[in-house]
C-alpha cells in the first residue's frame, strides 16, 4: 500500500514538474489566463463570461426583470 502511494506521488510529482517546466525554466514568464474573456478565439466569437453576457443582455432588453440581491 504505501509502495502505491510512493508511485503515485511520484507520477504526480512529475506531471506537475512538466507543466511547469516552462514557468521554471523561462525568466518573468507565468501561466495565461484561465478565463473566457482571456481567450482570443472565445473573443472573436462574441463570448463573454455570464455574468458579462448577463449584463449585456439586460442593457439591451428594457423590459427585462431588474437583479434582486
């Protein structure tokens, strides 16, 4: 059992180490970003975080219920 556990850890360990190798190896560089509004093509296709669209969409329609919090 704790042999499995040693592997395990292990492969862990190295996968996290190959997805950071860029991080590490090349000074001032960090990882991009994880949202949708970070991303190019998701831009270029008009999509938006919710809450962005959700935003967007009750400036266009007038008659749309006001956010209650």
């Amino acid at each position: 059992m704790l042999k499995l556990a040693l592997i395990t850890l292990g492969i862990v360990a190295l996968s996290v180490l190959f997805l950071c190798i860029k991080i590490l190896l090349k000074p001032g560089s960090k990882f991009g970003s994880t949202h949708i509004g970070g991303s190019k093509a998701m831009r270029d296709r008009g999509i938006h975080c919710v809450q962005s669209m959700d935003a967007i969409e009750r400036r266009e329609h007038k008659h749309a219920k006001e956010r209650i919090n």
